[in-house]
C-alpha cells in the first residue's frame, strides 16, 4: 500500500526549506524507494520567524510537481498555518482544498487560540494540529484539548522524527493521533523513517491508508 506524507517543506527557496533545486528529484527517488508515493507540500504561511516567498509557491509547486512525477511521487499542495494573535490572513492552501495544518507557539498559546481555530472551522475546513508533541502547554488531559477535539474535531498529526518521545507517547498510547509526518525541511533520511515509524504504529497506519482512500 501506498504511503502518504502530509507535512513537508521541501519546495526549494519557498520558506525555510534547506532542499535546493539540484537535489530535489534525489529527495523524491528517496521517497519512492521508502514506499512513500504521495507527498504534500507544505510551506509556513503567516510564521512570524519564516520568510516565505507566497509569489513562488505556485510556480514552484507546478516545478516541483514535474519533477516529482518522472520519480513515481504524485504532489499535493497544502501549506502549514501558524495561528497568531493576530488574522488569520486569507491566502493558504488547505491540503486537498479542505483540511488545514495549524501550527503555533510551541511554549504558550495565544490569546483567543481556540476562537482562531472556530474561525477556519467555520469556513467549511478540518483542522490538523501539526506536530502536537512539540507544544508545552497542552496534553491530552487538558481542557484546552477536549474542546479542540470533541467540539471542534482536530485531527492530530506528530512528527516521524519525535514519535518516541514521551509527549509523542501520550497521544499516541490514547490513540488519538491520525497522522504521523516527516516535517521534512531536505533531510534524505526522514522518508524512511517515517515508513518505519507508520510499520510500528499500525493504528496510526490503518488510519492514514483509509485518509488516502477518502481523498
Ligand atoms: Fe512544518
């Protein structure tokens, strides 16, 4: 079966990707030779310590989407919302039109968080928190996260690289984590570990294989 990456920065000099254009069709043969035949794009948007380029993330999607095609690998393109204070700006790409990867603060959330996430909820998207493992301030115990998966329904992704790390563990052992992801910036290591990881975590596995089969 057909794996999926739903998490990656690997559209060359977009955000902080460190893939340059040379190496990119090497990256995607390590995709395809890890099993990983789907992958998505996803650069930072409105990330208050990213510079991304919006003017080329689609002129550099349909580059990368050529080159990715000649090695097996079919492309998607999302992208990876940083929820601020502040608007939510009205230019991102949902993955497949319609589910939202949503980052932030990794040591405090910000004021009106939840309302933020109603917000995309309300126009129509599912929310994916990214790497969930990474924020101090919530568990799964937490209120803040009830509310954010019983009545908004997060769907909850963490990354391949720190799947055994006690926070990881917490959400995993719940099962309630539905993605696992490389949150690869250009490493040629992560594709395989994220298949290795997906073999070890057959829950997590099941879930994604029925994702790629709903989209
Ligand atoms: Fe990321």
């Amino acid at each position: 079966m057909s794996l999926i990456d739903i998490h990656s920065h690997l559209l060359p000099k977009v955000d902080d990707s460190k893939l340059s254009k040379f190496s990119f069709s090497k990256m995607m043969k390590t995709y395809r030779e890890a099993g990983i035949e789907n992958l998505c794009f996803s650069p930072h948007i409105n990330d208050p310590y990213v510079d991304t380029k919006m003017d080329k993330i689609e002129p550099t999607f349909e580059w990368a989407s050529e080159k990715a095609k000649k090695e097996g690998i079919n492309t998607y393109l999302g992208c990876e919302l940083y929820i601020t204070e502040g608007e939510i700006p009205q230019k991102f790409y949902p993955h497949f039109s319609r589910y939202v990867l949503c980052e932030t603060n990794v040591d405090f959330a910000p004021k009106c968080y939840l309302d933020s996430l109603r917000k995309i909820k309300d126009k129509g998207y599912e929310i994916i928190i990214a790497h969930i493992e990474r924020y101090n301030w919530l568990n799964p115990e937490s209120e803040t996260f009830r509310v954010m998966k019983e009545e908004l329904g997060v769907l909850v992704q963490i990354n391949a690289s720190s799947s055994r790390t006690s926070k990881a563990n917490e959400y995993l052992t719940r099962g309630l984590v539905d993605f696992i992801a490389s949150d690869n910036h250009g490493k040629f290591e992560l594709p395989k570990l994220l298949a290795e990881t997906l073999a070890s975590n057959p829950r997590v596995y099941q879930k994604m294989n029925n994702f790629i089969k709903s989209i």
